[in-house]
C-alpha cells in the first residue's frame, strides 16, 4: 500500500504516506489522497466499479492540483524537449513520468509524440524513479511548532518523550530523524500531548510509514509522525 487516507470520527482528515516511493511520487499520492480526502468522504466503497472511478477521480484532481492544465498550456506552445519536461518537473516537483503524461493530457504532445517521449525517459531509467533528483520529501510544519514549545518551556528531548510515554528514540522516529534539542530550565514542568496514529498496514516496515493530519481550516499539515 502506497498511501492511504480517512476522516476521524472527529472530524480530522488523516493521510499514511509511505516513503518507500521517491519524493516526487510521494507527493503525488499526498495530492491523490488529498483528492479522496475533499470528493469522496460520502462515498462507501461497495462495487468494484466504484473503486475504479474513484480512484480516476482521485488521479485526475492530484494531476491537476500539481501541474495545472492551464499553467502547462501558458508555457508550452508547442511539443517540449526532454530538457524542457525535465524543467517543469523540476518546477512542479513531480515525477517525470506524470510530467509527460500532464502535458500530453492539456493537449501539447501529441499521441506519437507522447509515446516517444515516454520511450526516451525509460532509456534513461525514469520508469523505475527519478535519477539525480534532489527534492526532499514534504514534511509537517508540526516539526518547528513543537520544537519551539520545547525551547519556550525548556524542555529536552528525554523529558518530552517520557511526558508523552514514549522512549527518546522513538520520539526521534516519530519526527522522521529530525533531532529536538532544548535545555531544561530547572524547576520548570510543562506537559505536552501529541498523538501520533500507527499504522500496521505499511507496505515495509514501520520506520517506512509516515502518518500525517492535516488541517482543513489552515490547509496545512499540522501533525505528522511515522508508526
């Protein structure tokens, strides 16, 4: 399973993530599941008919919520080269492949010029990933709140994670490796709550699974962590 997303009973979008994808298609599956998350939280999934055009669905609003249809046409008046996709791609952030297939679905490629384009970019190995990419993957703004509250209330990383029942390493997974460091005012106490969901439906194991909630009032992602 490459991604997954629900609503909680209170009302909180979720999306598990998993990280065995590169960055590019890791935010593919983000917007894709974004698109379930917004169209299709009514909709109870009976018919293998229904999955199908849900999950279309799911493609069709992530394809354009990352590389707009008008965007593309504005920039493109005719058929790109392979270093002008490789541009956008940069520019977009997503992966080669669905670049192509972006630019040929707003009418700029041509079915030939589609088929060759996607012959020229398996040559050269972007059928199985995204070779030289730099992109870092899409992390919660959660990781700079938190770390901040700990700074304003002095906190350290082994005292956060034993106020939460947690072990330090484990604190250190949920923040996807990125290290918390404050020092301790003495006498200063302060308990901090955050609830990291786990997921036992990760493809790999489960350092490979990033579970994100996000907010539908702010837009953004509020509370992240890997189970």
């Amino acid at each position: 399973m490459d991604a997954f997303s629900f609503w909680s009973a209170e009302g909180r979008p979720f999306i598990f993530l998993s990280r065995v994808k590169t960055a590019e298609r890791s935010r593919f599956d983000l917007a894709h599941e974004i698109g379930h998350l917004i169209l299709h939280s009514d909709v109870t999934r009976t018919e293998e008919s229904t999955d199908r055009q849900i999950e279309h669905e799911a493609n069709i609003f992530a394809a354009e919520f990352l590389l707009p249809t008008e965007s593309l046409r504005a920039k493109l008046s005719n058929p790109p080269s392979l270093d002008t996709l490789m541009k956008i791609k940069i520019t977009y952030g997503t992966s080669a492949i669905a670049t192509a297939r972006s630019i040929y679905d707003a009418g700029v490629l041509s079915d030939w010029g589609y088929r060759q384009m996607l012959a020229a970019l398996t040559t050269r190995g972007f059928h199985q990933g995204e070779p030289g990419s730099t992109l870092p993957y899409e992390k919660s703004r959660v990781f700079s709140t938190v770390n901040d509250h700990l700074r304003s209330r002095g906190l350290s990383v082994s005292d956060w994670a034993r106020t939460i029942g947690q072990r330090p390493d484990d604190v250190t997974g949920f923040m996807l490796g990125q290290a918390l460091h404050a020092a301790p005012i003495p006498g200063t106490k302060s308990v901090l709550r955050i609830w990291a969901a786990r997921s036992t439906d990760c493809q790999t194991k489960t350092s490979d699974c990033e579970v994100a909630q996000f907010s539908s009032t702010v837009g953004g992602f509020i509370e992240s962590g890997r189970g």
